[in-house]
C-alpha cells in the first residue's frame, strides 16, 4: 500500500513540508472568519428586510436588523444597488435550496412528491421573495444598469427551476423523452411567484392552500399530457 493513498480510504494525505511538517489546507484566519460572519449577518438581514420593503429597502433599514454599521455594509458591497443585486440572488439561491425534507420520491408517490414541492415553493415564494417580488418583476425597467441584471438572473433561475420540475414530474407518470411544451408551461404557470401573490392577495389563500391546489391541476394535467403523447 502507498503511503499516500490515505489507506485506501480514497483521502490523500497532507504532503511533508520542507521541515517534515504537514502542508495541508490553511486554516482561515480569525480576521477572515470574523469578516465572513459580518457578511453572513448582513446577507441575512438584507433578506429579511427586502422581503418586507421591496427594493425600497434603505442600507439604515438592513444595518439596524444586522447590527453592522452603514459604513460596513457600504465596504462589503459597494452601492446600494450592488447590496440589492446580491440580495435578490441570495433569495433566488435560498428559494431552490435543496433538499426539502419529508417529500417522498417522485418515481415511488408522484401526488406526494408534487403537493410537497409546491406546498414548499409557494412557501418560499411569500417568505423568502416576499414584498420584493413586484420590484423584481418590474427590474428590466429600472434605470439602474446594476439592478437591471436582475431580469436575467429571474428568467434563468425559473427557467431551470420549471425545466427540472417539468421533467422529473413527466417521467415520474411515465412520459417519455422530453416533456411537451405545454405541460412546462403549465408548470410554469402554476409554480409561478404570480400564482402565490394573487391567491394570497385577492382570494386570501395560503401558501398551504396554493400548493395543494397547485398539485392537483398538475396532476390532472400530467394524466391528460401523458395520455395525448406517450399512447
């Protein structure tokens, strides 16, 4: 056995250094930990407060819910506008984090696995996107060249989302190759933060409520998509 395979373990051991010592991965140093705290305190409450105030959210508003002064804020990001950018990734980035717990494979109980996701991307949807859902929908207009990026990190982040939970649900009830356009769009439709703000706000349902509703049109469209293409 090699001294160097790690035992077989598939690790490979630090290699000596010229004094014999251990030239492994440095450690992060005290300076370093404490700025990547700070950041995570202020990616965090950025979140939380452009959730609540849209992209009216003010670098006051994000200091006083983080505990780090303006002027910290401004040297981790720049500008105001550069703060909501990486903001509304972080939400885009915290909405498709996976895995949710508790939600059965698709391939063993589709219904399952389509109210829990649904249930938990409507969810998310009012929670975590919150109040800055009409700001990113409307980015493409704003002045602003930064915040302007936003419409195109929105259209790819839902574009992915949709293209795997299309796919997965299509061969999940036994479809065959690529699902169908019509089935995805109608994944689009329903998984859409639009679906969530306007059952919540004109016909006061729950994200709950969406999600359950969500994964029954599903389904009975997936039936009806796998019947018309795959018979």
């Amino acid at each position: 056995m090699d001294a160097h395979d790690g035992g077989g373990t598939g690790a490979e051991l630090p290699r000596a250094g010229a004094r014999g010592q251990p030239t492994g991965p440095t450690a992060p140093s005290l300076s370093e930990d404490k700025k990547q705290f700070t950041r995570d305190r202020i990616r965090q409450a950025a979140m939380e407060v452009v959730a609540r105030r849209g992209f009216d959210a003010t670098v006051g508003d994000i200091a006083e819910v983080s505990g780090v002064s303006p002027r910290t804020i401004f040297r981790h990001y720049g500008t105001h506008d550069q703060l909501i950018l990486a903001t509304v990734k972080d939400m885009f980035e915290a909405c498709g984090r996976g895995p949710v717990e508790g939600i059965p494979r698709s391939s063993r109980d589709l219904r399952g696995w389509l109210e829990g996701m649904a249930v938990t991307i409507h969810t998310r949807n009012a929670v975590i996107i919150g109040e800055a859902f009409w700001d990113i929908h409307a980015a493409s207009h704003l002045a602003s060249e930064t915040l302007s990026e936003i419409a195109d990190i929105r259209r790819e982040a839902r574009r992915r989302g949709v293209g795997y939970l299309a796919t997965r649900a299509w061969k999940a009830a036994g479809g065959t190759g690529e699902p169908p356009e019509d089935l995805v769009m109608a994944f689009a439709l329903n998984f859409s933060a639009f679906t969530t703000q306007a059952l919540m706000v004109d016909f006061d349902q729950t994200p709950a409520q969406t999600g359950m509703l969500t994964a029954e049109l599903l389904m009975m469209i997936l039936r009806r998509s796998v019947e018309t293409h795959c018979s």
